[in-house]
C-alpha cells in the first residue's frame, strides 16, 4: 500500500471535490481519497495495479490536473543509447516521477514530477549516481556548454591524433610501401619499436581515451554495459594482447606473435574524432534557440522624467515607458501609446508581411519596428515576455521522448549485452575452427564486433530530428509544447476546428446596413454613439464602422442599457432603441418592416441589430465574424489528405451552416455549449479515429485537453494555450497544415535514421565477425570498423539537419 499526497488545479468548489474524489475512486488500486478544496490537494492511498502516473492522468482527464513541475537537468558524459535509458530507469524507479526524458543530442534529461515531492538536487542526485553527472539547467548555458563540449574533444582529439599518427603511419607505411618497411626495420630493433608503440598507445589510452575506461568498466562491472563498455573491452584487448606480445611473448606461440596497438590507438582516435563531430553537428541541431535568443534586444531607451535613458534589457520594468525608433527591435512586450508604424513580426508568426501597429495596439519583444517611431508601455518583462515563453516551450518540446523511441529504448537495454555475447562466441568459433595464426584471427574478428556495434546512431535517430524539427517549427510560428505531439498529429484522421477566432477573425463587423426610414448619414452615427456606452461586442463592431464612414460621432443624452435586449436613449428630442427583436415588441414598436430583412440576414447566418427612432423603424445592421483568409485554403488541404474536417461551434445552426458551407467543411456540430465540446469530440473519435482540435478561448481548454492532439491559437487565451500540445503564434488556419507537414518530415526523417542504424548493425555486425572471409578472404580491420561506427552517427545527425530547410507547402489548386 502507498500514499500520496498532489496538488489539485481547477478546483472551485464542492461538486468539483466530488467530482475529483468520484474520478480517483474508479482507478483500480484506489483504495481511499481525499480531496481538501481549501489546500487544492488529494491525499490518495492506493496499491497496484494504480500507480501515480495513472492517477495523474485520471485527474487530468477529469478536467482538475495535478500540479506538476518539469525540470531540466544538464548532464555529462551521456554517449550512447544505453546511457539515456539508464539515467530513466533510475529516475522512473520512484513512484514521484512521472516522466522522464533523456535526450541523448541535447545531453540533457527532462523530468516532470508531482509537485513538492523531490527538490531538484534529489533529482540530480539521483542522476548522478547512475554515473553521469547531473545539474539543474539554468536555462542559459546549454549552447555555452555544447560549445565548450566541442572544444574539449577537439583538444582530445588532437592529443590521441598526435600520439597515434607515428605509429599509424610507420604501421600502415610498411604494409604499402614495403621498402619503407625494411628501412625502418633495419634501423630500429623490433623490440624498441614494441617498447615505443607501448608507450604512445598508453598515453593514448590513459590521457584522452580514458573516459571509455572510467565510464565503461564501472558500467560494465554493475552489469550495465554500455557504448563505453564496448570500445574499453575492444581498445582493451587489443592492447592487452600487444602488451603480452611485447613483454612476455613466450605465453603465445610464434604464429600469434603480432602487435595491435595501432589498432587499440586508432580505435580511441577514430571515436574521439567521431564525438567531435557529433558534437559540432549537436551545436547545429540547436540553431532555432540560439536564433530565438538572438531575437532579443540588449538594450530600450526608456523615459526617465524628461529624459530618455538607455537600459539594459534586464534592467526594464513594468510600466515603463519605451521609445522604439525606425528599425529597432522591440524590447519586451508592451501596448503602443503613441505613434503608428508597421511591425515585423515574421520572426515569431512565420508570416512575411509587416503588421500595422496604432495606439491600444499590442507589440512583442523580438519583433522589428518598421520606419516610424513607436512609444509604448511595457506589459511583459524578462522571463514573461512570449519570446522568453517561446524559447521555453521549444527546451521543453526538443527534450521529449516520442512513443516510437520506447521500441528504441527496448532493444538497446539489451543490444549491448548481445553484442558482447556475439563477440564471445566470434572469438569461440574463431578459436575452434579459424585458420592460423587462430589467436590472431580471433583478437581481430571479435574486437572488430565490439567496435562496430555501437547503438550510437540508435540513440542519436530520435532526438536529433525532434531538435531540428521542433526547432523549425518554433521559426515558422508552430511551437510544440509537448514534443510527443509530433507523432501523434501524424495519426489524425479528423481535424475540429472552433468557429470563432479560429475559423473566423473573432472580431465581428458590420456587413450589411439597411436604412428602412431617414439616412444612413444620421442613422449609422447616432447608433455608434449609442453604443458607445455598450460593452457587447457588437456595438464595438457598429462604432468602428461609423467612424471608418463618418468620423465624430454625436452626443447622447441618457443612456439605458437593458440586458439581453438592446439599449435605448435619448438624444435630443429623439427616442432611440437598439437591439432584437424582443426589445422592439417589448417597447410597442410595429416590427412588421424588420421582419423581411431581419428573416434575409438569418437566412446567411448573419446577425441581425435593429434600430428604432421614435417608436419608427429605421434601420438594420446585419453584423459577422469574417472568416480568415487562408481557412477555407486549409480546409481543402486537409480534405486532399484524406483527413475529415469539422466544426464545432455555440453559434446558432444558421450561423455554423453559413461558414461550413462557404468553407466546404464535412462535420457542423452547431450550438453546443462549452462544457459539451469534449463529449463532442469523443463522438467524432468513436465514428472517424484519432481526433485533432484547434480553438483560442477559455471555454475551449477542456476540448484541446481531450483531443488526442489539441491546438491553441496563439492569439487565444492562456488558459488554452496552458491546454494545448501545440500552439500556432500566428493565429493563422494555415498553421495546422505547416504542423501536420512538419510532423510528416519528423517522423519520416526519424524511420530513416532508425533503418541506417538498425540496418548498419545487422549488416557490418556479421561483416565484422567474418562473415566475408569464408568467400573473399576478407577480415575487417578494427581501425575500419571504428570509423564506419563514428560515421554511421554522423550520418544521422546530418539526416536530420536537413529539417532545417523545411518548408510549408499549400497547394493553390
């Protein structure tokens, strides 16, 4: 029997207790649970087959998530596939963990606990005690470290470089130039060359190769080999038995009495050379973050009295009053109060065309004035500003672990163990039927098998195409919030859109005008300045059409607005009535001349708003939500995928049948309300299969929770966004193709990394055992085999640097 005891997000009041206690009762293992409303927390006793990570999910799909906290620690010394899977074995060992995430590319581990369980040097502790050094990431040092990581194997690199280049070349010089052979020969005794070779070899193995031996014996020791295990047992050996030839050689006979110390420098040297350029190629998978950081700006001219000053960026505050001249970037986040200048914005949205900014108007750090001066006041500072969130969502995105990678994680648990078995038994069968010299044969075919069998590119397959992928995807305005998303999107049969401010602009505005009785020069005015003193969204809708056409607006007198009804006023001698149809009847109006233009503009699914002047009708506005530019263009690109396109929506039936039908969309789910959205898309799972949903606002957060991938609108609320798997900045229909696209390429880029790292070990591993000698009389030399592994990595890391030049693609047909 276990405890635990998690805080509770969402709770407000006593039905949500029992909803929250109701959700946790029906977990098989549950045995009791209590809900505190005051704390916003669940103690909950529970025995298996209940585990906290399942009781976490039974909260969060109950609507009331637990509160959890993600960390990121920096981790050393991390090389192969073997290595991440350790490091999450441990970590998922106590019952507090719920996800943990070692990114091999980004030598990082991402985890996420229930809240006030561990402190993050328990965390750290716990890492570092499966031998890879672990600290908690301050979020600014990771390009510092990759980049310092790449200058320290270069140093190592050319270290062993030095030391081994004497002997390869003498060695390898001999074998082709055999004149050079006997000169050499007959000027240093074959005993000293031993003795020199010795010597080189070992400042080889004991300076730069040894991290292989510290990392590798201990590993190997506690039962857990990994790559390091493998390249210490095979330099290793061929050093041991170099050693024996040189000092003792009588143990072996004169057949066998040969030297491999070449080999046992050229193997550590191959491997530092080929971690090298890993770990530049590692730098390059991390270009989107060092570009987004290169987005801020260093420094703002903020008003201090009379005065502008120049301040640093960290040194802004809330409220302060900022001053962007032409071509400047945009400091923090702010609203504009004075000026008018067009901004770019397509570092953060993807989209290339500058976007207008006035007074009111909101503005982001990292965006680039355009040629007018701005004044505006910050909002958002620091770590709050959306650049900083951004970065943040794409750390956190680029450290996750697809579903696909847990088959990975699978086979390399037990990859390295196999290999050492295969080269135990190369060398068995090397030894009981090889040719002379049988020793010789041996040594070379199984340290051959050690080498070459590095799951390095198993590994490095996964997480460097999520790096480059997520990272791309941050540039073009989509940010994975949660990187596993990348594999689910790709499965989705069914696309739910929310209607307004997805589909549509979210901001109504006036499409049809019709004066029944006076002018539209008097009408439309005198009703802007109405509603003026309205806070629907409507009557914002009607003042910015009035002032667009006409300016000023006149004055009204005394002002009543009457709730689900409409306003009325006075204005001078003039009784005026704004509003429906209800409000009309209720006042004694004839609304026998509203009733044709009033059916007409229900008809289009276009809101009706009446006006009465003395008891007179005298006008109809029809009032709608615009639909966005690209919508429809997206609807049919999804369609021609095979995907069915829906959408859910409050709105009336007329109003949903409308853009459905201008839009070309399969699914209307019309006025449903928010907390039937959810169940809306269990429907559309059920009848079509996995199930994406895309909205902006509050009542959306618990469809986006319940989608099997939710998108939020950037533009849309925090609390959808929080929601979400991915956020689309831009707001732009269109950026859920670039997603379903980008996810496309991520998972075909990560099958072909998968198939050269499978495919080259189950082509070179017999190759290096002498699957070839039988036919050809052909032995693959250790020095071979080391540098097909280095390369086999760096194949995949460039495989996958070819995300970066992705690019969205939308067919105009």
């Amino acid at each position: 029997m276990q405890n635990v005891r998690m805080g509770v997000e969402g709770m407000s009041c006593a039905s949500c207790v029992g909803r929250v206690e109701k959700a946790l009762l029906a977990l098989n293992g549950v045995v009791t649970a209590q809900v505190n409303l005051a704390t916003q927390t669940a103690e909950v006793h529970f025995d298996a087959p209940a585990t906290v990570p399942k009781i976490s999910d039974v909260l969060t799909r109950a609507g009331y998530p637990a509160q959890v906290e993600t960390l990121m620690f920096d981790v050393s010394d991390m090389s192969c596939a073997s290595c991440t899977g350790r490091i999450e074995r441990a970590l998922l060992e106590h019952p507090e963990v719920l996800r943990a995430a070692a990114n091999l590319a980004a030598q990082t581990v991402q985890v996420t606990l229930i809240s006030g369980q561990l402190s993050p040097r328990d965390v750290a502790d716990i890492i570092t005690g499966t031998g890879y050094p672990a600290t908690l990431s301050d979020g600014g040092t990771h390009e510092d470290r990759r980049a310092n990581e790449a200058q320290h194997l270069k140093r190592q690199m050319l270290i062993a470089l030095a030391l081994t280049l004497p002997i390869f070349l003498i060695e390898m010089g001999g074998h082709l130039v055999p004149p050079f052979h006997h000169w050499f020969a007959a000027r240093v005794p074959v005993g000293l060359w031993h003795l020199i070779q010795f010597a080189l070899t070992s400042a080889v193995l004991l300076g730069p190769a040894r991290l292989f031996f510290t990392k590798g014996v201990p590993a190997l020791l506690h039962a857990a080999p990994d790559m390091n295990s493998l390249v210490a047992l095979g330099a290793g050996a061929a050093f041991a038995y170099s050693s024996v030839v040189t000092f003792v050689p009588d143990l072996l006979p004169a057949s066998a009495q040969f030297v491999y110390f070449e080999a046992a420098c050229m193997i550590a040297t191959l491997i530092l050379l080929g971690r090298y350029f890993e770990a530049r190629a590692k730098g390059r998978t991390g270009e989107a973050i060092r570009h987004l950081v290169g987005l801020a700006a260093k420094s703002a001219r903020v008003e201090q009295g009379d005065t502008l000053i120049e301040l640093p960026i960290d040194a802004l505050n809330e409220g302060d009053i900022i001053h962007a001249r032409p071509g400047e970037k945009i400091a923090v986040d702010g609203i504009v109060l004075s000026g008018e200048s067009y901004v770019d914005e397509s570092m953060m949205t993807g989209e290339p065309v500058p976007v207008m900014k006035a007074k009111d108007a909101l503005v982001r750090a990292g965006t680039v004035n355009g040629a007018a001066a701005l004044v505006y006041r910050a909002e958002s500072v620091g770590s709050d500003t959306q650049l900083a969130q951004i970065i943040r969502m794409v750390e956190a995105a680029q450290g996750a672990k697809l579903p696909i990678q847990s088959l990975v994680d699978r086979i390399t648990q037990y990859f390295v163990p196999a290999v050492m078995a295969i080269a135990a038994i190369t060398v068995a069968v090397w030894a009981i039927w090889g040719p002379d010299p049988v020793l010789q044969h041996a040594l070379v075919a199984g340290v051959c098998v050690l080498i070459i069998a590095c799951p390095c590119a198993m590994g490095l397959a996964t997480p460097t195409s999520i790096m480059v992928g997520t990272g791309r995807a941050a540039e073009l305005g989509v940010l994975f919030r949660k990187g596993d998303a990348l594999q689910a999107l790709r499965g989705v049969r069914v696309v739910a859109f929310d209607k307004t401010g997805t589909l549509t602009e979210g901001r109504p505005e006036v499409t049809d005008f019709m004066v029944l009785h006076g002018d539209a020069a008097t009408l439309l005015p005198l009703a802007a300045a109405v509603e003026a003193h309205s806070e629907h969204p409507l009557a914002r809708a009607i003042e910015r059409a009035a002032k667009a056409e006409y300016g000023v607006l006149p004055n009204v007198d005394t002002v009543t607005p009457l709730t689900g009804l409409g306003i009325k006023a006075e204005s001078g001698a003039q009784h005026i009535l704004i509003g429906n149809m209800g409000l009309m009847t209720g006042e004694g109006v004839d609304v026998s001349g509203f009733e044709a233009p009033v059916q007409a503009l229900a008809a289009r699914g276009i809101t009706p708003v009446l006006m009465a002047v003395n008891g007179v009708p005298a006008l109809v506005l029809g009032i709608s939500d615009q639909v966005r530019g690209n919508s429809a263009q997206t609807v049919k690109a999804l369609q021609a995928r095979g995907i069915k396109v829906a959408m859910i929506s409050g709105d009336t039936q007329e109003a949903a049948s409308t853009v459905a039908h201008a839009l070309g969309i399969d699914i209307v789910r019309a006025q449903v309300l928010p907390a039937d959205k959810a169940q809306a898309l269990k429907s559309l799972r059920e009848t079509y299969g996995s199930v994406a949903f895309v909205g902006d606002g509050i009542n959306d957060a618990p469809a986006l929770a319940e989608a099997d991938v939710g998108l939020a609108v950037g533009s849309g609320t925090d609390i959808a966004i929080e929601s979400a798997d991915i956020v689309l900045v831009a707001g732009d229909p269109h950026a859920v193709l670039t997603a379903l696209q980008l996810s496309e390429a991520v998972m075909r880029n990560i099958k072909q990394n998968l198939f050269w790292a499978f495919s080259y070990n189950a082509i070179l591993i017999p190759v290096a055992a002498g699957a070839l000698y039988p036919t050809f009389g052909v032995l693959l030399s250790p020095m071979l085999g080391a540098g097909a592994m280095a390369l086999s990595s760096i194949f995949v890391l460039a495989n996958a640097l070819r995300l970066r030049r992705f690019s969205s693609v939308v067919s105009n047909d």
